[in-house]
C-alpha cells in the first residue's frame, strides 16, 4: 500500500514508479496466490537432460544446461497481472490494461540504470498508472477482507481518482 500512496503523492519519478508498481503487484500475486509452479516440471526436466546426456551431442547438451538454468517454474509477470485483472473483472470493476504491454513497457525501463524513456511511452505510462493504483487497492482490499460491493463504495467515494473503475 505504501507503494500506491507513493505513486499516487507523485513522490518517485513516474517510469520509476511505474516498475515498482509492478514489481510490487507481482510480489503481491506470488504472497497471496502462490508461484504457478508445476510440480511436474522437476521430474520432466530430469527426464529431458537424462535423455540429452544419453543421446545427444555435446553442444547439446550445453544448450540443455543453459535452458535448464534459465527456466524459471512460476507463472510470469504477464500471466500474474492476467489473473490479477481477471479477478478484478470477474468482480465487475472497468478498466483493463493489456498485460503484454505492461511487460514490455516495465522492461524498457531496467531497474537501476536511469534509463530514460521516450515522450510517448512516458504519456503511456502516465495513462496506466491510475489502472494499476486501483488494481493494486482491490488486491489489497480484498485480501483485508472487503467485498467487490464494499470496494466499489469506497472507490465511488474518490471519483476524481477511481470512480471510472466502478460500474455505474
């Protein structure tokens, strides 16, 4: 929550705040709502690198080690801001950003090189951080235990900020 408020006081620069917005939303899905991890996947990716020992080359086998070193067994970004916004939707609240998009804008912006980014992207990034302020209070509201009912009186009572997200 301090996270939003910050956003929402413009107290960091707004690229900045946008990819720690994030970074905290997926935080937040992976607290609440688990990693997405198969448990499958271990034994299957022993099967593999067995089989790739037996028959396959030697560069083959590199190749299976670096891809076995750089998979990750949980759900990405995309998919955990998808299940976040699906929620949210299934609740009746308006709004809606395309995950994909979020991703490649959060990655345009790598944490801790300054990078800047373009006007445009800049004007992109200021159009979705209301979204993901609102998503990210839903979250948060919910897990503290409020309904969809209670949460979109509570938005209705800030229209200037979240009253477009609630349905009329």
């Amino acid at each position: 929550m301090d996270m939003v408020l910050a956003v929402e006081m413009q107290d960091l620069r707004a690229d900045d705040s946008f990819v720690e917005l994030l970074g905290c939303l997926e935080d937040f899905d992976k607290m609440y709502f688990g990693t997405g991890s198969d448990p499958k996947i271990r034994a299957a990716a022993r099967r593999i690198r067995r089989l790739v020992k037996q028959h396959g080359s030697r560069e083959d086998q590199e190749v299976c080690a670096r891809i076995g070193a750089a998979f990750r067994n949980e759900f990405s970004l995309r998919q955990r801001l998808e299940r976040l916004m699906a929620m949210w939707k299934a609740d009746g609240f308006r709004g809606h950003a395309d995950p994909r998009r979020l991703v490649e804008l959060r990655n345009m912006k790598p944490h801790g090189r300054g990078r800047e980014v373009s006007p445009k992207v800049f004007r992109e990034i200021i159009t979705f951080l209301p979204f993901l302020c609102a998503l990210a209070r839903y979250h948060i509201l919910k897990v503290l235990g409020f309904d969809a009912a209670a949460i979109a009186a509570g938005f209705a009572k800030v229209p200037h900020r979240y009253g477009m997200f609630t349905a009329r």
